[in-house]
C-alpha cells in the first residue's frame, strides 16, 4: 500500500532558501514593477554527492625500502624433473628404435635353417614357410610358422629362433612312426594317434611291427590299444618286432622277427613293462633251452618259457 506521507526536502548545509528556490523566479507586473506570483512554487530538492573514497589496491604496496626475497627451488625437485625429462627422451628413443627395427627391411628374413626332419626333407619345410620370406624378423610368431606347416602331418611341434639379421632358425619336432598298417600294396607309417606320416612298399626297410587289421582298425580300440603299447617301446626292442596284435584291449601280443612272442596284457604299467622285456631281451640265449616266451603281462614277475 502506498505511504501517505509526502517527502520533505531539507537544503545542503551552507545553503540559503533563495539558492534552492529555482523556480519561484519573480516577475514584475508590466504596471506596476511589483513581483507578480507565478502560479505555484516549483521545489527541486538536490543534495551534496560525496566524491567516492578511491579504491584500495587488490596488491597491498610494499612500504618503502622492503626487499623481495626469491628462494630457490630445491634440489631434490630439481633432481626429480632432471630425471623425468632424461627418462622421457629415452624411452622416446627406444620407441623409435623399436619401431625401426619391426620395420626395417634390414631384418627381413632372407635365410630359413630347418633341423629335426626324419620322415620331412628340410626343402618341403622351406617351401611352406615360403610366404614369410622378405617379412622383418621381430614381425614373425611362432604362431604364423606353425600355422603354415600346419598341413604337413609329420610335424608335431616346431621351436623357431630368430637369428638377425635376416635368418630364421626352425627345430622340427615330428610324429614318431611306431607301425605300419597295410593299405593294399603300400604299408601306412602311423604314430599312437593314428595319424598316418607316409607310406612305404618295403615294410623290412621301416623297422616297424606291422598291425593286423590294415588301415580300417585305424581309431578302433584294439588299434589304440595296440599302439599305446608300441609307443612306450624302446626304438631298440621296437626294430626288433614283427607285427602286433591284440585279440581285446587286454589281451596285446607282440612277435618278435626271430618268432618268438611277448605277452604284454592291457596297456596299464607299459613303462615298467617296456623296461622289464627290454632287461630281458638282453639276457644270453641257451641254445638247449631257447625262450620261446616272454610274459611280462604282470612285470613285478615276469616269465619266460
């Protein structure tokens, strides 16, 4: 609600009425001179404006005579950025090495050595692993090598060493044949998985105990089984065997080129058995009294007859 009350205007201390009075200007009247009224008195109002203090500095002044002092920094700050600008311009450095090298075609490979073939030639290594040829050695896994001998059966695991600038060294790990299977005029040389290495027409010139049952008992039992036996085997006791069969998984049976039988039994135990016929095999004949028999289905009392 708006006040009733009607502002009261006082004059500036040092002021007179007449000073403040500006519009009651008098006028005289045309016939006689004596001031005339003009209607209304016009009161203006004004007041004394204080010029503003000024302001005060956001920085205080420094008194006359005062010294700055600058401390200087500590040395195991100093210390600490020293070594952290030397840590990055050398670990720049060797990125910029690194990164040379990986793409430098100084380090492409030129030269493949192969070691470790029995059943592969070194050239058919060389030639699977072709592709690989003028590619920087530090960009080469043994990933990549064993994805390209991939397709060649006979290797089991390879180990690959690098050896700048520009040769790469390949150990061939293979399958190790312990039979043949015959397939038709050709015998198949298969390891204890079964995987199939190569072929020969010869089977005396393998060294290998011949499997019966050909190459379709390839994955049965009687053929795990069998082969399981024939790999705990010395390489030794192993050239010395003709064929192997199995009548069951615990009924293994194996002859010798001279005739002569061995009686394994199931697989279980195949390393003590492999030790027990090998000692056996190599006691002396007696010509009166030839063994015709070596049983060392339960190898803690193996017998001969």
């Amino acid at each position: 609600m708006p006040s009733s009350r009607r502002p009261t205007y006082a004059p500036p201390k040092g002021s007179n009425r007449a000073d403040t009075t500006a519009g009651t200007a008098s006028r005289k009247d045309p016939a006689n001179g004596a001031p005339r009224a003009t209607g209304g008195d016009v009161i203006t109002a004004s007041r004394g404006i204080q010029d503003p203090a000024p302001e005060q500095s956001a920085t205080a002044q420094e008194p006359a005579g005062a010294t700055v002092l600058a401390f200087p920094e500590p040395k195991a700050k100093r210390r600490r950025k020293r070594f952290l600008i030397a840590l990055g311009t050398v670990l720049v450095l060797v990125a910029g090495i690194l990164a040379g090298a990986i793409y430098s075609p100084v380090l492409a490979l030129q030269t493949i050595s192969v070691s470790g073939t029995r059943l592969l030639t070194p050239a058919q290594v060389q030639a699977a692993l072709e592709p690989l040829r003028g590619k920087p050695l530090p960009q080469i896994s043994e990933d990549d090598v064993r994805g390209l001998l991939g397709p060649l059966v006979q290797v089991k695991s390879v180990s690959v060493e690098a050896r700048p600038p520009s040769t790469l060294a390949i150990s061939v790990h293979e399958r190790v044949p312990v039979a043949l299977v015959k397939q038709g005029e050709q015998y198949q040389l298969v390891d204890v998985d079964g995987v199939q290495l190569g072929t020969t027409a010869d089977p005396a010139s393998a060294s290998l105990p011949v499997i019966d049952g050909g190459a379709g008992a390839i994955g049965q039992d009687l053929f795990r089984a069998t082969a399981a036996v024939l790999g705990a085997l010395p390489a030794d006791v192993l050239a010395k065997l003709s064929n192997a069969s199995a009548q069951s998984v615990d009924a293994v049976e194996l002859k010798l080129v001279d005739g002569q039988t061995i009686v394994w039994g199931n697989a279980s135990e195949k390393e003590l058995k492999a030790k027990v016929l090998a000692a056996l095999l190599k006691v002396p004949a007696d010509p009166k009294n030839p063994v015709r028999v070596y049983d060392v289905s339960v190898p803690r009392h193996p017998v001969t007859r």
